[in-house]
C-alpha cells in the first residue's frame, strides 16, 4: 500500500467523523426545545351552586271550554214535526222560531172548546135571566122558595161550567203555542237532530243550540290544590299554547269518584273565544321545601342507584385545581336546569359542560360561565 492512499484514506475518515459529530449537535439542538416538561391545566367552563331552601314547580290539570248555556231544544208538545227554519251553524237570537209542529188537530180542539164556550155563555145567560125572574115571582108571593134555590144553583152549576170551558180554551191555545220551537238565548245551531216528518214527544230533542258571548272552562283539581282557590281571583288558562288569564266562577263542594276531582268552573275574557270542548289546561304553582340547588342539565352524568354525578374543583391556585366526584339526586327537572341535592357544599364549584373526557384527580383551569335560568 502506497504512502499517497493511506493519506488520502486517513483525510476521509476524518472529514466522515466530523459530519456526524455535526449531525448529532444539530439534532440535538432541534429537538431539546420541543419537549415539553410539564403538563398544561385542562380549561373547564364552571358554575357555583347556590343552596336554597325549596323550588316552585307548575302543576297542570285538564279540562275543557263550555258555553255559559249549552241546550238540548225540543217542543213541551207532542206531534209530527213539520219545520225546522234553521240549520247547523246558523246564528239565532232569543224569541226567535226555530221548528214548528202540525197543529191541525190542536186547531179543532181548540175550535170546539170555543164553540163548547159560547154555548155555556148562553146558556149561563139564559139561567140569571131565569134567576132574576124568579127572584121576583118569590117576592110576590107567586114562586116557592124551592124555585128560587133552583135557579140559584143552575145558575152557579153553568157558572162552574164555563170556567171549564174557559180552561179548555186556554189549554188549547197553549198547546199551539207550545207547538212553535222559539230560541231561549242568542246562539249557534251546533246540532240539527230530527228532520221534518218525525213524530215527536217532549222528552225528544230536536236541536242543540250553544249560546253566544262568553265561555267558560270546566276543570277537574286535586282536593288540596282545590282548598287554596279564591272565588274571583285571576288565574292561568292554556289554550294552544297560549295563557289567558281566567276568572274563577265557582268551587264545588263535591269530590267525583271517577276522578277524585272537584270541578272548579272559570270564566274566559269575552274577546276569547275557543271552540266549545276544547282542551285546555289550568296552570298553578306549588311550592316544594327541600334543601337543594339549581345546576344546568349538562353537569350531570348518569351515575349508579338513581343518583347522578357531578364534578367539583378543589382550588390549588387561581390558575389551576383538582377535580373530584360528588354524587347528587335530581328532585325536579326543567328544560335545561335541575334541582338537586346531595353533599355539595354552598358555593361550590361545578363543572357545567364537557364532562366525558374528565376524570377524578385530573389538573384542570376553571373559567366561569354565565348561569341564567328563568
């Protein structure tokens, strides 16, 4: 091997050693600032819990519009129903003729208890004619007191008789009267239930007619929530949706066995107006005493036996803290909020969103976040 190779081969390995030593610096130097040494807090949004003394809740019960007069109509008579004027939907006011019946036969009847009148009348003014004549033969002496007592009584007898034919006459007249369907209120024809030709007898009902102008609202109550209700005291009805403030008419006395309810009847403004039988819903507040507080729905994990869990912060510093778990129970829920109770001190800090990826014992850096709740 020559002098010249073994120094171009030392000059090599000489340049290769200082490359890699070169390398290895600049390796080191780029990756020493990218390691971080310590682990940075998690950032949690958190709300305090306030403790109360109980909540209020809404507590509803069903019930239904009424008209203020909500009739089955028929005729007092009996006979073959010849008209009905109105039909269903249409508006009638009181006095009006709604049917009629044939009163064909009740004419004749009452034709004949007139006719059976005048006759007594004349016959009545033929016996005080004759009454009067004998009065005058006793005076003189030409007439037996058994003639006089005679004419008397025929007299009073016909007397007796046209007041039965008066009555007969009037009856009649009645039975025609009766036999025209007239409206009782201003209302609406809801129902047309028999048709021309139909032989009716009173206890059959020809048309339902509902009254105009202000509506009521039947409701069923519990008995203690009925014991607080003040006769025309305002309270809130819902109807589709939207509360109208109703006036409280009455409270009944008796409790239904069906429902266990007491009927309570209120009184809807006049410029409301719902359909007759619509659902509504009577609207009270009750207040609940239990120690508790109010914490919005996202701080809470289903957690074992009923109870939910929630995480709290014990604080280290004003940058940092460390979470721990409590365990609550919900007492009632609203739409984003509920009341709980359990070992949760007063203010104290809860975790309000985010809960999946915490855990017991973890580092995590507290932001408030804005509570409101209605």
């Amino acid at each position: 091997m020559s002098p010249k190779f073994l120094f171009t081969t030392l000059i090599s390995a000489t340049v290769a050693l200082g490359i890699i030593l070169f390398g290895s610096g600049a390796i080191k130097a780029n990756v020493r600032p990218t390691i971080a040494t310590e682990t940075q807090p998690l950032p949690v949004s958190v709300t305090p819990f306030t403790l109360e003394t109980g909540y209020e809740t809404e507590i509803q019960f069903l019930g239904s519009v009424q008209a203020s007069s909500d009739s089955l109509l028929g005729f007092e008579v009996a006979g073959r129903l010849d008209a009905v004027t109105v039909r269903e939907g249409d508006y009638v006011s009181r006095g009006q003729p709604l049917g009629q019946l044939d009163t064909e036969q009740q004419q004749a009847a009452l034709r004949l208890a007139q006719a059976q009148r005048s006759e007594v009348q004349a016959q009545l003014k033929l016996a005080t004619l004759n009454r009067e004549r004998t009065e005058r033969l006793v005076n003189q002496g030409l007439a037996s007191k058994a003639d006089q007592d005679d004419a008397n009584l025929t007299t009073a007898a016909l007397q007796a008789r046209l007041q039965t034919t008066e009555a007969n006459v009037s009856n009649a007249s009645i039975i025609i009267d009766k036999s025209t369907l007239v409206a009782p209120f201003n209302a609406v024809v809801a129902e047309r239930l028999l048709e021309p030709g139909t032989v009716v007898s009173p206890n059959n009902a020809v048309l339902r007619l509902v009254s105009v102008g202000s509506r009521e609202v039947h409701v069923g109550i519990a008995p203690k929530f009925a014991d607080t209700l003040v006769v025309g005291e305002s309270y809130s009805v819902s109807i589709e949706g939207e509360r109208v403030p109703a006036i409280l008419r009455t409270v009944g006395d008796a409790i239904d066995t069906r429902t266990l309810s007491t009927l309570a009847v209120f009184t809807l403004p006049t410029d409301v107006s719902p359909r007759v039988g619509q659902t509504v819903t009577l609207v009270m507040t009750e207040q609940v005493y239990a120690q508790g507080g109010w914490l919005p729905l996202s701080a809470l994990l289903e957690g074992d036996r009923g109870l939910w869990t929630v995480f709290t912060i014990t604080a280290r510093n004003k940058e940092s803290a460390q979470l721990q778990r409590e365990s609550v129970e919900v007492l009632h829920s609203s739409q984003a909020y509920a009341y709980v109770r359990g070992t949760l001190a007063n203010e104290a800090l809860v975790v309000s969103a985010g809960l999946q990826r915490l855990s017991p014992g973890m580092t995590v850096e507290p932001i408030p976040s804005i509570r409101v709740r209605d």
